[in-house]
C-alpha cells in the first residue's frame, strides 16, 4: 500500500547527533521520531551484556515485529546506527550523518565511552562504513550524506530535509 508520508531514516555511527536532529526534525515537521535503540529496551528486545563489546544482544526480529505496523503507516523518522537492519521497503529517505573524527571523539568521550567501545566507533567513522552499509542496503539515489559537525550545519540540514519531504509530497501525491 502506497504511504501518505514518507518514513525517513537517519543513520550514523553513535555519537553523530542522531537523535539531536531527529528530534529537530520532528518538531519541525510533526512527523513521528522513533529512536531505535530505546524502543529495543522499551520492547525487551535486548538481553545478555556482552563483556567484550559491552554492549547487549539484540532480538531483531522481535524489534522489527514491533515496528512493522508503524513503518506501515508511514510519517516516521526513524533514529538507528545501523542501517542494514531494515527492510528496504520501510523508508523513502535515508540520511546518514557524519562528524568530523576529532569532534566526535569528544563527544562520545563526554558521553561516557572509553576504551574498545570508544576506538571501535571512531573506526567505524574513519571508515565510513554506516554510509557504505546505506549505499549497498538501499538505492543510491535515496541515500544522502549530511555533515554534522556544528549545529550551523543541523539546521541547515533540517531545511533541507523539509524540502526533501516537500518534493517527495509533491511526487506521491494520491489521487
Ligand atoms: P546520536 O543519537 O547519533 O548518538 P546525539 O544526538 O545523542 O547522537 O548527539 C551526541 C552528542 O553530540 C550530544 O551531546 C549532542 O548534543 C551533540 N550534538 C549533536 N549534534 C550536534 C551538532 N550539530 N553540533 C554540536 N553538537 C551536537
Ligand atoms: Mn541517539
């Protein structure tokens, strides 16, 4: 079934400021924001904690069940650093936000990650390797890279995302 808005993902390593535009961007447009990470929890989707990673083990098929139904109805933003986890069909738009390695660093350092955790993320930044996983999970042509590095350029990509949402209104208008 054709949706009426669109559903939007926004994905990046941790620490990129997911959630910071997603909420921005949110407000702004009355769409639904859906951060992934908490409706795990929420859903009792996460079990084990895993020592080495330090991280939890995810039930995905438990926390895309519990999703499908709002992905159906379309008008949702959804907030998640990994981007092949999805069906491909759930999303219209797919941004991935990127962050200067230095800025970043600081970030997650002021969040609290050291160590492996911390190394790992700034890797999976230098490597760039949530973009690539966007680039071969869904067709080029949705997949638009944002910089975020100041909240200068988060604004600026709110607008420009409204405008994206604008378009794609325009292009799938129902009759
Ligand atoms: P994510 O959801 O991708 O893990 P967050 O949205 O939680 O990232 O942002 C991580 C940290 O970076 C937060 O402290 C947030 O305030 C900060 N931040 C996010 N976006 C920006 C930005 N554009 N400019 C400066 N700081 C930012
Ligand atoms: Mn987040």
């Amino acid at each position: 079934m054709p949706r009426n808005l669109p559903n939007i993902l926004v994905t990046g390593t941790p620490g990129v400021g997911k959630s910071e535009m997603a909420h921005m961007l949110s407000e702004k447009t009355g769409l639904t924001w859906l951060d992934v990470s908490q409706l795990a929890i929420e859903n009792k989707c996460v079990d084990e904690y895993d020592e080495v990673y330090q991280c939890r083990t995810l039930d995905e098929d438990k926390l895309l069940d519990g999703m499908e139904s709002a992905m159906n109805g379309g008008g949702i933003i959804v907030d998640y650093h990994s981007a092949e986890l999805f069906p491909e069909r759930w999303f219209d738009i797919v941004f991935v936000l990127r962050t200067d390695n230095t800025i970043l660093y600081d970030r997650l350092e002021k969040r609290g990650y050291s160590g492996k955790k911390l190394q790992d993320n700034i890797e999976c930044e230098i490597f760039q390797t949530i973009l690539e996983e966007a680039r071969s999970a869904y067709s080029k042509e949705i997949v638009h890279e944002l910089f975020n590095d100041t909240f200068e350029q988060m604004t600026n990509n709110v607008d420009r995302i409204c405008q994206l949402l604008e378009q794609w209104k325009i292009n799938n208008q129902q009759t």
